[in-house]
C-alpha cells in the first residue's frame, strides 16, 4: 500500500490523536482498525484548512455524494477539478474518499455509477461507502472499475500535505513537512513557513525550514534582496537538492541574483566532487564485499580443499531461495515475523546449503581427491542438476524476496548517499569473514581442517578422522556460499540463474587473492571492487569490467600465484 | 624429414580412425547428394549440417586436448580462439552480402547501416578477399594465443591461475565483442549470410561441401597433432607435463615448448570456428561464454584425455547426447547431461577412449604375464600416479 | 683458489623467504673435476644453495659464477643447465609416464628448440650412447617400461642416468642415497665415484657412511653459511660440527 | 568405430522421427514451440511455451483445425544462438512441423531467419523489438518501436512534462536502436543534446549503485527528468531494488521501461517503485471480457492463481488465433497458402479490440502505458485512442526512412524503396 506508507511517516499515530483529542468525530469512531491513523491525518488537514475557510459545513453524507460519485467520471484532468471541488467543501467527511483514492482503493459500480471504497474479499470486492463508512455489500471482479490516480494526482496531494503540516506538534513531522515544502517551492506557503518558523523551537526543524523557505521565495515574485539572502542559505546547504533548485530558477533570475546563483553553483559542485570520491570508494567496498560474500565459500571448498568447484555459484542460489521460501512461509502464517525474516533464514540456509555439500561430497567428490581437473568436471555435472532442481521445483522465473524495513531505504552522510541493504551487507560480508576465520584459527574443527589440508596422511596417522573433516569442511564452505545467497537475495534477482552469474567473478577473486589464503580472498575482492568502482564513472560498466579482467590478467603475471602467495621453497614442493 | 615426420603419425588406431573419417567424408555427402530422398540410405541435409558441426566442435576438442591432455595446460579459453576464427570467416561471410543485405549497402554490414556506422571501420578492410580472411582465421587466434602465451608461460603461470586468466581472456573478449561500439554487431552478431565463395550457402551442396571440408580439416588436424605427438617434441610435451622443473633442469625451456603447441592449438581451434560459422549461420558473442570453454574440456574428459581420438569421440557423443535430449526430454535434459558427466568422471575416470584401452593393455598384460612366470611383485598395470602427476601441477596450494 | 680458475664460485651469497635466512653470506668454490659433499642438518641451506646454483631461485645479494667467467644469477634453469649443470633432485624425478628409453632420449644431449625436437629423428650413434647408459645404471632390461613402474632406487639410477646422458661439467646430486638398501648404497658410492673420474661432482648427503665411502673433501652448512671444511675425520673432530649434529 | 555408431543412433534417431511424424501427419497438424526451457533466457520463455501449450489445448477442446488435432512439439534451444537454428531445422525438417511460435531475443530471430527462409516456413515471434526487419516467413506479433518507446516519450513528455532524458539500456542491439530512434525523435522535439544521457551495461548487470547515482545527478539540473529504460530481462530486478532503496520516487524521476512487464516485477517487492511506468499493448489489467477469461484459463492451465499474463503472451494469443484463422480461409496448412491468406486477418485482442495482420507482416495494437501498482500489476493511465500499426522500418533512421514492406503481390517485397522504387534497401 504504497500511498498509506507514504502518509504514515508524515505524521505517527500518537501526535494526531493528541491534536484530535478534543473533538470526537464519528467517522474517525466508525473506522477503527489501522485505517484510522491516515484518516484522522486527512481530518487534521482539513481542521487546518478549517482555520482559514470561511466555514466549516456540517457533514450531510449525502450532500457530497453528487460531488464523490463525480469522481467516477472523466480523466486524470477532471479527476484533479474533482479533488479541488471536494477539499472546497471543506467539508472531513470527504476524507476517507480522497485518502482511497490515493491509495487507489476507490471504486465505481458499473451498473449506476456510485463510488466505493473496495476491497479485496475472495474473488470479488467488499465494498465501503465512502461516506457513511458503512458496509455495501460485496460486487464481482467486473462489475466495478477502479478510479486511476497517476504521479501527478499523487504529487499534488503530497505538495498539499506538506504546507498544512508545519505545525505539527512532532518535530519530526515538521521537518518532513517542511521537506515536501522545499520539493514543491510552492510561493503560496511563504506566509505559512514565517508562521512556522516562528513558532519553530527545534533548530535542525527550523533550517530544513529556513532552506524550505529558500526554495519557495526564488520561486516567488520577491525582490532580490529576499532572494539574495535565500541563494545563500541555499549554498550553505551544499547539496545536489539545493543545486538543482538553483539550477532551475537560474534562468528566470536577473542581475545580481543570477550571478549569486552562479557563484553558488559553483561553489557546491566543488564540494560535491570532493564527496564523489567518498562515494565511489563506499561503492566499490559495496561490491567488494558483494564479490567476499560470493567468493569465500569458494575460498574453502577450492581454496582450501582444492575442489575447483563448479557448484559453488548454486550453493549461492540455494541460499537465496531457502531465504524466499522462508518469507513465503512467514508471509502465509506469521507476517509479523517478516522483519525477523532473513535471521531465520540464515541458519536454514547454511543447514540446507551445507547438507547439500556434505552429500556431494560424500557422494561424488571423495572420489577424486587427488583429481582436482575431474572436480571440475562433476560439480559441473551437479551444477546443471542442481539448476534444474530448482528451476523444475520452483519454476524457471523470478521468486520475490522482500526487503525487511530495516533493509529498505537510505540515508545521507555528507553528500554521501548510504543505502542501508548496502550498509548491511557490508557489515555482513566482514562478519561472515570474521567468524570465519575465528571457526578456522580457533577450534578444533579448524585446526583438523588445516591439519588434514596440510598433510592428510600425517593427520590421518594422528587419529583425525579425515573423511569426517573433508566432509564437514566442503560443507562448510557450502554453507557459507548459502549464507551468501540469503545476503545477495537482498539484492539480486533469486532465479536459477542466480549462481551462475557469480561463479566466474568468485573464481577470480581467489585467485586474485591467492589461493588458499582467505586474507587474500578479502583484500582480492575489495580491491576489484574498489577498482572496478572507479573505472566505471570514466570506462563505463562494460569497458570497466574488462578492464578489470585485464588487470587480473597483467596482475597474474607479475604475482603468478596471487596477491598474498607464499613464498620459498615449500611452494614448489 | 616432411615425410617421416608425417609417417610417425600412422599406427593401427591412428588407421581406423582416418578409414572411418575417409569413408564419412565421401558417403555422408553422397548420401544426400546422390541418393534420392525417400531412400533408407538417404542422408538428409538436417544431418549433414548437424554432423558437419559435430566435426568442428571434434576439431576444438582435439586442439583443446593437444594443450591439456599432452602438455598439462589446462585451458578454459579455448573458446575464444574458436570464436575468434569463427568471427573472420564471418566477416568474409558478410562482405560477401554485398548489396543484398536488407538497406543494399554495398559496403556497410545492415547492422552498421542502422546503427549510422559512416564508413567501414579499418578492420574489416581486406575480409572481402577469402585468401585474407582465410589467413585471418589463423593468425587472429595465434597471434592472440602467442602475445598471452608469451606473458604467462614466461612469467610461468601455472595450473588453476593459469586456467582461471584463460577465463578471464575469454570473459573479457565476451564483454568486448557484446559492445555495439566494436563493431562487430554486439549480442547479434553477424549473420545472415548468402554464400560463401560463390556458392550459396543454403544449397544441400555447399553444406555437403562444407561437411567434407570440416572432415578434411579435422584428419589434418589429426595427423599434424599425431606427428607433433609422437615426435620427440611430443615427448617433451609429456615431460613437461608430468614433471615440468625436471624437464626445465635438463635444459629444455618450457615457455617455448608451451608457446609452441599453445599457439597452435590456438590455430586450430581458429579453424574449426571457421568452419563451424558457415555452417550454423550466425557468430555472436555467446560463443566466447566461460561456459563454452568449460564444456569443452568436459568433451575431451569424456573421451578421454591425452588419446586425440578420445577428444574427437567425447566431442561427437556429448554433442550427440545434447541434441537428442534437447528434443527428446526438453524439460527435463540438464538432470540427464549432467548425470552423464558425474557418471563419467566417477566410473570412466580416464575417459572413454582411455578405460577402454588400458582394459585392452591390462587384458593383453596378463596374457603376457600369464605366459612368463609370475615373479614380479608389481602388477603389471599401467602407472597409477600418471593422471594425477599432471593434477598436481593444477592442485592449489594448501593454506599456509 | 680464486674466481678464474674455480669450476663453480659462490661468494657471499645471501637468500631470504619471508625473513627467514635460507643462505646467510655463503661462500663456497668447487675446482674443476673435484668432488665435493656437502652435509649439514635440516634448514642449513643445502637444497637452497642448489635452487641458487641451477637459477631455480635468485639470491638477494652475492655472486655465482661458473668456468669462471658466466653469472649464474643471470640465467634460468634451462641455460644453465645447457651450460653444463646437471641436477638430481632429492625425491627421484623421472617422467614416469614415459619409458626408461624415452627419459634417458630426453636426456640425451641433442639441440633443445623446439623446432629442433619437432623434427628430430634418432641416430644411431644416439642409440649407442642410450645402450652404454642403461649398461651404466643396470636397467637395460627395464628399456620400456613405464618409469613409473620402477623401484625406488632404480628411479634414483634413472635420474643419475639421465644426469650423465646430459653430459654436464658438473653434477648436482641431492641425497642420491636416500631410501636405498645398503647393497644400493654402497652400488651408488661406486657410480658416482666412477663419474668423478670425468666430471666434477657435488653431493648433498646425510648418510655418513655413504659420505665416508666416497671420501673426499667435505663441506659443513649450517643456518645457510659454512661451518667447517675439510676431510670428513677433520670436521668430525670440529666442535661446533658435532654440537649442530648432535648437540639439538 | 565410434564414427559409425554415431551415425547409426543418428540415423536410427532419425528414422523413427521421421516415420513417427509420417505416420501422425495423417491425423495431426503438428506446432512447433521454440523458446529457450533452460539457460538465461528460460527464465523468461518457459512461461511462453506453457502459455502456447494452453492455446494448442484449447483449440483441440474446440474441435481443433481442418478437422485434425492440433499436436504441439516442444524442444530446448537452451539460450544459445546457434542451437535456435539447428532446432528451428529440426522441427521443419524433421519433426514437419506446419508453423512455429517462438524465439524472444533479436539474435535467436536472427539466427533462424535463414532457416525460416530456406525450409519456407512460418514463425511467429511474440516480442517487442527493434524493428527495422520484415521477412515473408516470418509474423512480428510483439511491438515495434512506434508501437512502444514513442508513445512512451510522447506521455511523458505531455503529461509529465519531461524535458530532460536518461536512455538506459542494456546493451545490445534493441536499446542500441531504439535509443537511436528515440534520441533522433527527442532531437527533432527540440531537446537540446546535453539534455540527454545515454547509459549502456552488460547482460545480467547487477551492481547498479554507481549508475543510479549518475541517474540521480543528472536529475538534479533543474529540469524535470525521467529515464527511459530498455534495461534487458534479469539486470531490472537488481536495478529497480537499488533505485528504490536509493528513494528515487515515480514522483521525482519517473522511470518507463520497456522490458519490464508483469513476470519481471513479480519477482520484487513493488511498493517503493509505485508510479514507474512501463510501455506494452497489452497489462494483466486490462479489464475485459476477453482478459479475464484468457487470465482464467491460464490459472487452470498451470496450476497456480498466483502467475501473471503478460504482453508477449498476448502476442501469442493473437498470433496462434491469426494463424488458426488463416489456415481455416485457406484451408491448408500449406506455408505459402497461409502466407497469402493471413494479411487482412483480424482477431480479438484481450485489451477489448481487434488486431490486424498487415502487409508488412506486423500487427495492429493499441500502446498502453502503465503505472506500477504496489501489488505488482500495472494500471494504465494513458492509451492510444486507436490501434498503431506496427512500422517495420522506423521513420527516424536515416537508412531506412525510404523503406517500406509490403507482402502482398505484386510487391512482395520487405524493404522496397520508395525513392528508388527498387526491392532490396536502399543501395543502388
């Protein structure tokens, strides 16, 4: 519900009850439930209008049903005349209409034109009035028609919104008020803004206010010296936001006024370059530690093991779709659940992706210890099973694995933008790393795992079950590709594709690093992140990424045996 | 010298396989030419193409074997060379077009037309002339085989690092030939081709003709890797592989000998692309996939790996397979091909070729010992590190 | 002796892996048809001062020079070899895929390109020289067998074959004794004692017995340097020798 | 010995093929179905293979075609170009199939065009593309460039009031022209050169952080951006994860794709992306009889109440329904009689009209243009008031501006010029 989303943060539950707390208006009694919040938001702007407008008209719902049922007729124009004839009335009983309109949940019967509010309900829709809020009983599929809303209906709603909550009591609402105000540079809510800011007592509120201000008196007919003062609250804020608005008002400004405009154009590009490098270098962390998670598993089970394993990539996939099976679980029985999605499906996926491992392994891989090149030949082979599992069991498209809250969204560090699934991951990625290398350094199954990769037979004589150890290690490095896959679900397709585009990036990563060496494989995947990063502002992405290939390429040359290589004579032996 | 290097090449197996080339050659092209359809001994021109392909991809396989199964480099760019050759031919082929292309340009390919390309870019100059283009096929691949064979065997990467930078020469050129701006027709590719040395390419004829020339091509190709194979230089390629510092120790540089037989396996697996093009009737970029290459040393470990005759078996089969399951089990056929290959590598580790003729030593061996006395401790098998002597070199090191 | 009119020079040459010292400022000079034995325990640089030799590794610091007048450190594997070094390794290195024949063929010394073996044909006089070592190193019976099929001395007997079909100034011979009978042992003694005749011969070795059967002049390592020289009784009587052998 | 066993199971195979299709020809006409079940594109075609399976059923539940069953045969082309060909072979010569539905990519059409040409027979290809092709044997049923990317332009243009454009494609060659077309249209619309950037990425692009960023940049000079996107298949999902997390909002910088249809939004969470716009002829949503029958039947078909329809099955409706129309006038399945009696063929669309074949061997369509909704369907907001005929050769390419197609005797030619009243393009 992509519109009551975007309403909910402007104002939360708690402040709008506070502001409605003297009057009791049934409508608001009669919703109940979830809805009631975005309503009483609506009424709270209609109290506001309420201040100016001449009188505030006492509902009789079916006074205004002419008007509503208008909203059936006629095109996005007319819908927009609509609206503006509705909010004139003045009247909150119109409320919950225009708010299911905006979340395009308003309907028209066919049969006699009348609006409802609808809902799904099994193969048809339960329909409201949108006045009386009363049930009206259900309607098939094809006897109603949904009144379409479009960007710009939803932009006019919003710019509204944003000049009639400045005076919230949440400070937070507030800023985001005054943020919308500064998209919309409407001159008309000057007058509200001077009021707000007088009243204003929290100071980060009263600069986004200030810049709101800004915004909207170069969009006015003012006179330069209000406009000079507002380009340089404008510059002072430095951001691409301010340049664009700059930039926009810069032709229909004169004299004085225009050359400020310039100078401070100038003045936030500079700093906006020196951020651009920040940003690049974040983004190239971004996707090393996108190209760590896809290739450490590998830096086991081919690193370690020397199992040049053509699977990996589907240990990836099958990551991914435990993580999406999990939220489709969650999502039938317990959707409260789904922010907690991806910490369930973290260990199940290390469990199903390593016992698949372990049964290669067992199965198939045990067999050729000593034949690496045959390795690559079987998990091949399994690499084509496995893909085809999938894609039989849960057919050959796209499977939709949702963002939890937290990973959703983005926030700004300077002129840097930070989304926060990037930021996780990367956090992820050096977690993983970190435990990772804990479990190889610190415990026993660690110390077996070197032992035996070091000298089976020696271990083998010192009562270390080599077989055990080899299975549980593959399965290990298996388990992580899958932990990966609930990580890279986050942002890429989950499809049975979905490993294959990771095999060859991984494979380079390691050996990029070293071989065997997972400190090679971080410091590997970072650095091609980090350049490929960089290249790709001036190359372009195609040319980047073969640029970056021949970097591989040339770098293999110089360091035959990877960045972090042993050295002396053991190598050769 | 030219002759009794050439006569190296013959044994009895050597012999069977030329007879049975020989007899294809001429009765597949026959078989569709001469005798009339309806026939039980008609060949139809589905199956000529078909197995005209099949004889290309033989070709990469055995140019693919030549470097990994004699000389231990493992390959996983092959494909490139084989795209690259197949990229000439294609630009022969479309210079060929000529005014017939659907915007009757006589010199610009229709995808320059519509893509505004003003004039022919320098490097299609001279693909109008077959010798030229011919020449290409050749020398685009070995040139690029030798520039990157010279960096790597001297720098003396080996093993898993060198086969993951052929991954990486043939990812890049994938990206590279995928760019609109190279001027090689992007995802497309070029196709669309008319005719090829005056004669059109559609007619059963040429395709029978062309089917003949990819059997010749392969024989030849056969008989020059026999010859390399069996000469002393083939013996050093087995040296090299099996114990690459002893060999560097006894004064033989390696690099050169890799050069050597990396270039021109190089140039053939050019050749087979030439030949595959015309046949298939389009090149695009799709043919320089990682996936490509890797399937192709999946052929040649089918076959088996270090017999020549294995890669060509492995190539047929596993291409045989692919294309009766595509049809026969369309939804179904990845679970069967994959399952081949696991089935091969845990029961026919040497491959085809190989299992069967160590059975056919082992068989002749103990014949042999029955008719001594049995005194040796040591059975008489064939030698049970051969294979993974070669592995080792590939095997990565163990964490410090 | 000095530099002009040593067979082999080595001076103050250094090697290091990770900062750990393999050679340590090491000096040590072979005449011309000398045969020398170089003892030391494990880690004292021996295996490393042959890499160093046969330019399998570069020294940091320090010059190598041969006949005299070439720089080793200049050259790889193959030329110096060309040049008249063979090498035996320690763990017998034969291509064991390929018949006896066909290694000591490989061995034999015949122009090394490529385009030379491409279109090489054996003579006849090869085939003698061929004959004569497999006579030499008793394994003219095992003429085609597979090498890998081999006992573990008649591997180390190929290897030192394979050594002489090269025909070298000198010979690097790494623990030609390791994992032989005594009868072998001793067999070897004779063998490299016979090639002493005509070549200059260096042997690494552990086995006292098998160095005291050879007698002749012997050198000491130690944490990459040298410790003593002299005839085995002479170092045998050193006291920091016998504190390195026996003292850990 | 090996050579000789490949040629007997070869020949064997072969045999019984052929003898098994002899014998059915008797009493079937045989379909066949050439989209790609595994490898890259699968992800995308296996529901074009069910979706004809359903057709081909449908037909015979009504009695199937000249009295005869209609018998589908389905192989995997596997997402590689070359094997299209030799497929498309297999199931002409072989298997004698009477007409094909098939292909996605330009390059697998490419690849089986000579094919088609040779054996004379018929496909029918359900995708948008780039246009500038018209083949006798071959029936475009998906869109053409001013069937798609021009209206697109044209609404944002109008209703957005869009003056500054992002043309992001992957690349190859459908973005390549139909950036050129829309880059030719915007220019002669008075958009000034710095007003336009033009992005490429490789297949299967997944790291788009440096790109939405550049997206976000040139968004903010002051003027009113949008991006137009032919951003191919599997590269969208990450791409519109990253614009949304991003928080570039429909509102601010609308995006309209042109390869985004329902089956590649289900694979994401839509509510961040509400207001983006996609260009098709045909949405799940349309609200028709037709639509929702087809929709209907389609959830019998596979199973599951959950899979959408999109638009290139709906070319696929249309093309099967065109194809069975015209064999019934001509009352042969004889390619050249079919040829000869398709063009004029109209049949129901499932947005409520009707779709013509033309001369040109492409079809009539209404373009609709659709927002995004926050269950992962499209709501249309602007549509052509009448149906646009789909132009093989776009009028804003230097090259092909001259050409025109016309299949219809005495013409009969694909690329005849109009200035130089020549068949064969515009060479001399």
């Amino acid at each position: 519900m992509g519109g009551t989303k975007k309403f909910k943060r402007l104002i939360p539950r708690d402040a709008a009850e506070r502001l409605l707390g003297m009057r009791r208006l049934t409508f608001i009694r009669n919703a109940g439930g979830p809805m009631s919040f975005s309503r009483s938001l609506l009424l709270f702007l209609f109290l506001a209008m309420g201040l100016t407008a001449p009188a505030l008209a006492q509902s009789d719902p079916e006074a205004l049903r002419p008007l509503i049922n208008e909203l059936a007729k006629g095109k996005y124009d007319d819908t927009q005349k609509q609206i503006g004839a509705l909010v004139a009335t003045g009247d909150p009983a119109v409320a919950p209409a225009l708010e299911a309109l905006g979340d395009g949940d308003l309907y028209f019967r066919k049969s006699d034109g009348m609006v409802f509010i609808a809902s799904k309900a099994g193969k048809g829709y339960a329909l409201t009035d949108p006045l009386t809020l009363e049930s009206a009983g259900e309607a098939g599929r094809r006897d109603v028609k949904k009144i379409k809303v479009n960007n710009k209906l939803r932009r006019v709603l919003r710019s509204a919104l944003g000049s009639l909550t400045l005076m919230a009591p949440d400070p937070a609402v507030r800023k985001q008020a005054a943020e919308a105000v500064f998209k919309s540079r409407d001159p008309d809510s000057i007058e509200a803004l001077d009021a707000a800011l007088a009243a204003e007592t929290d100071d980060s509120v009263r600069t986004v206010m200030e810049q709101a201000r800004a915004a909207a008196v170069l969009n006015s007919d003012l006179g330069d010296e209000d406009k000079l003062a507002a380009v340089e609250v404008l510059a002072s804020m430095g951001t691409r936001q301010a340049m664009s608005l700059l930039l926009s008002v810069q032709s229909s400004l004169e004299g004085p006024v225009r050359d400020a405009t310039a100078a401070a154009v100038t003045k936030i590009e500079k700093s906006i370059a020196a951020w651009d490098a920040a940003q690049n270098i974040w983004y190239g962390l971004s996707l090393g530690s996108v190209l760590l998670l896809a290739a450490i598993g590998l830096a086991i089970t081919f690193g370690v093991m020397g199992v040049i394993n053509m699977a990996h990539g589907e240990m990836v996939m099958i990551g991914a779709y435990v993580t999406f099976v999990v939220q489709e679980m969650i999502r039938t029985s317990m959707p409260g659940l789904f922010d907690y999605s991806l910490f369930i499906a973290l260990p199940l996926a290390f469990l199903v992706s390593g016992a698949i491992g372990v049964a290669i392994e067992r199965g198939v891989i045990r067999w050729l210890y000593g034949r690496p090149l045959e390795t690559l030949l079987a998990t091949w082979g399994i690499s084509l099973i496995l893909q085809q599992a999938v894609r039989s069991l849960f057919g050959p498209t796209n499977r939709e694995v949702g963002n939890p809250d937290w990973m959703s969204g983005a926030f700004e560090v300077g002129q840097m933008t930070i989304t926060y699934n990037r930021m996780w991951i990367i956090v992820f990625a050096m977690l993983v790393f970190a435990g990772l290398m804990l479990v190889l350094k610190k415990t026993p199954f660690g110390l077996y795992t070197r032992a035996v990769t070091q000298n089976r037979r020696m271990a083998a004589s010192m009562g270390i079950r080599t077989p055990w150890v080899d299975a549980l290690t593959f399965g290990l490095g298996s388990g992580i590709a899958g932990i990966a896959g609930v990580a890279l679900s986050q942002i890429d397709n989950v499809s049975p594709n979905l490993g294959q585009g990771y095999i060859i990036d991984s494979f380079m990563v390691v050996v990029f690093g070293g071989v065997g060496n997972l400190w090679g494989t971080l410091v590997g995947a970072m650095t091609l992140g980090v350049v490929n990063k960089f290249l790709e502002p001036y190359a372009g992405a195609v040319l980047g990424k073969i640029l970056v290939l021949v970097f591989i390429i040339l770098f293999i040359q110089k360091r035959p045996r990877g960045l972090f290589a042993l050295k002396g004579r053991a190598v050769e032996a | 010298m030219m002759t009794s290097f050439l006569f190296r090449a013959m044994d009895a197996r050597a012999g069977i396989f030329l007879a049975i080339m020989a007899a294809a050659i001429v009765l597949v092209p026959a078989g569709n030419l001469l005798v009339p359809e309806g026939s039980p001994f008609h060949v139809p021109t589905y199956a000529v193409t078909l197995m005209g392909k099949y004889l290309t991809y033989a070709l990469l396989a055995l140019a693919v074997d030549l470097v990994w199964g004699f000389c231990g480099i493992l390959s996983l760019g092959h494909a490139a060379f084989f795209a690259l050759g197949g990229y000439a031919m294609g630009m022969y082929l479309m210079r060929q077009i000529g005014t017939r292309g659907v915007y009757g340009d006589p010199i610009l390919p229709d995808f320059m037309v519509f893509l505004n390309w003003p004039e022919l870019p320098w490097y299609w100059y001279g693909f109008d002339m077959f010798w030229f283009a011919a020449l290409m096929v050749v020398l685009v691949p070995g040139v690029l085989a030798f520039v990157f064979g010279w960096f790597a065997f001297r720098s003396r990467v080996t093993g898993v690092y060198l086969s993951i930078i052929t991954q990486a020469l043939t990812y890049a050129l994938l990206l590279a030939f995928f760019r609109n701006d190279m001027g090689f027709g992007g995802n497309n590719g070029l196709t669309d081709f008319k005719d090829i040395l005056g004669f059109d390419i559609q007619a059963d004829s040429t395709r029978a003709g062309l089917f003949a020339a990819s059997g010749i091509a392969l024989v030849f190709c056969y008989v020059i890797c026999r010859a390399v194979t069996r000469s002393k230089l083939g013996k050093v390629l087995v040296a090299v592989r099996d114990a690459e510092s002893r060999t560097r120790f006894l004064g033989y540089r390696v690099e050169h000998y890799k050069l050597f037989v990396w270039t021109l396996s190089a140039m053939m697996a050019g050749v087979a692309g030439a030949l595959y093009v015309p046949q298939v009737g389009i090149i695009n970029p799709g043919e320089f996939a990682p996936a490509n290459s890797i399937e192709v040393v999946i052929w040649v470990a089918v076959g088996g790996r270090g017999t020549l005759v294995g890669a060509v078996l492995g190539a047929v089969l596993v291409n045989f397979a692919k294309t009766w399951f595509t049809a026969a089990l369309p939804d179904i056929w990845l679970f069967a091909l994959g399952g081949l290959f696991v089935v091969v590598t845990l029961f026919l580790p040497k491959g085809i070729v190989g299992t069967f003729s160590q059975g056919w030593t082992a068989l002749r061996q103990r014949k042999a010992s029955a008719d001594y006395e049995a005194g040796s401790d040591e059975p008489p098998s064939s030698p049970p590190h051969a294979p993974s002597a070669t592995a080792r070199d590939a095997e990565p090191q163990p964490a410090e | 002796m000095t530099r002009a009119t040593s067979l082999l020079y080595l001076d103050g040459v250094s090697v290091s892996f990770d900062g750990f010292k393999a050679l340590n400022e090491l000096s040590l000079t072979i005449a011309p048809g000398e045969m020398r034995a170089i003892i030391g325990p494990n880690g004292a640089g021996k295996t490393t001062m042959m890499d160093v030799i046969t330019g399998k590794t570069r020294p940091d610091s320090g010059d190598v020079f041969f006949n005299g007048a070439v720089d080793l450190t200049g050259e790889d594997e193959a030329s110096i070899a060309e040049l008249g070094i063979g090498r035996k390794f320690q763990k017998p290195t034969v291509f064991e895929s390929h018949t006896v024949w066909d290694n000591l063929e490989l061995a034999l010394k015949a122009p090394r390109g490529p385009f030379a073996t491409l279109f090489h044909t054996i003579t006849g006089a090869e085939k003698t020289r061929i004959e004569d070592l497999l006579d030499l190193i008793r394994l003219n019976d095992k003429r085609d067998e597979l090498a890998a099929n081999l006992s573990h001395g008649q591997k180390q007997w190929l290897e030192i074959g394979m050594l002489l079909a090269q025909d070298p100034k000198l010979l690097l011979v790494d623990e030609p004794a390791a994992g032989m009978t005594d009868a072998e042992t001793a067999e070897t003694a004779e063998l490299l004692k016979d090639i002493a005749n005509d070549h200059s011969v260096v042997v690494v070795e552990h086995d006292m017995v098998f160095v005291r059967s050879l007698g002749v002049k012997v050198t000491v390592l130690h944490e990459g340097s040298v410790l003593a020289e002299g005839s085995l009784d002479h170092v045998s009587a050193d006291e920091r020798v016998v504190e390195v052998y026996l003292g850990r | 010995m090996k050579k000789t066993f490949t040629k007997l199971a070869l020949a064997g195979l072969m045999t019984t093929t052929i003898a098994g299709g002899a014998f059915a020809q008797e009493d079937t006409i045989k379909v066949g179905i050439l989209h790609s079940l595994s490898g890259t594109m699968a992800i995308s075609e296996t529901t074009l293979k069910d979706a004809m399976l359903m057709l081909i059923e449908e037909q015979n539940k009504k009695g199937g075609l000249l009295g005869k069953k209609l018998e589908a045969v389905v192989v995997d082309p596997a997402s590689d170009w070359p094997l299209f060909a030799e497929k498309a072979r297999e199931l002409i010569e072989v298997n004698g199939v009477d007409a094909v539905f098939g292909c996605w990519t330009s390059v697998s059409r490419k690849s089986v065009l000579p094919v088609f040409e040779e054996l004379n027979s018929l496909l029918f290809y359900p995708v948008q593309y780039e246009g500038e092709e018209s083949q006798r044997n071959v029936f475009y049923t998906g869109a053409a460039p001013n069937q798609q990317a021009i209206p697109a332009v044209d609404y944002l243009m109008n209703e957005e009031g869009v003056e500054r454009w992002v043309l992001a494609g992957t690349d190859y060659v459908y973005p390549r022209t139909t950036n050129k077309i829309l880059e030719a249209y915007l220019k002669s619309k008075g958009v000034a050169e710095e007003d336009i950037m033009i992005n490429y990425t490789p297949f299967g692009h997944s790291d788009w952080q440096t790109i939405v960023s550049d997206i976000k940049t040139f968004g903010s000079a002051g003027k009113k951006t949008a991006v137009v996107s032919t951003i191919n298949g599997d590269a969208n999902v990450p791409f519109y994860k990253e614009l949304g997390n991003a928080g570039i909002k429909a509102e601010d910088i609308p995006v309209v794709a042109f390869s985004v249809g329902e089956e590649e939004l289900a694979g994401l969470d839509t509510a961040p992306l509400v207001g983006h716009l996609a260009a098709w002829n045909y949405f799940q949503s349309a609200d028709t009889d037709a639509n929702a029958e087809f929709i209907d039947a389609w959830h019998a078909y596979i199973g599951d109440d959950n899979r959408v329809t999109n638009d290139p099955m709906e070319a696929h409706y249309i093309g099967f329904n065109m194809w069975v129309e015209a064999v019934e006038k001509a009352g042969t399945t004889d390619p050249d009689a079919v040829i000869d009696a398709i063009v004029g063929v109209s049949v129901p669309n499932l947005t409520g009209g009707y779709s013509a074949m033309m001369p040109n061997h492409h079809i009539t369509k209404p373009v609709l243009i659709g927002e995004i909704q926050d269950d992962g369907q499209f709501e249309t907001v602007w549509e052509t008031s009448g149906l646009v005929v789909g132009d093989a050769w776009s009028d804003y390419l230097e090259g092909s501006m001259d050409l025109i197609s016309d299949w219809r005797a005495p013409l009969s030619c694909g690329n005849f010029n109009t200035k130089t009243g020549k068949c064969g393009g515009s060479g001399s």
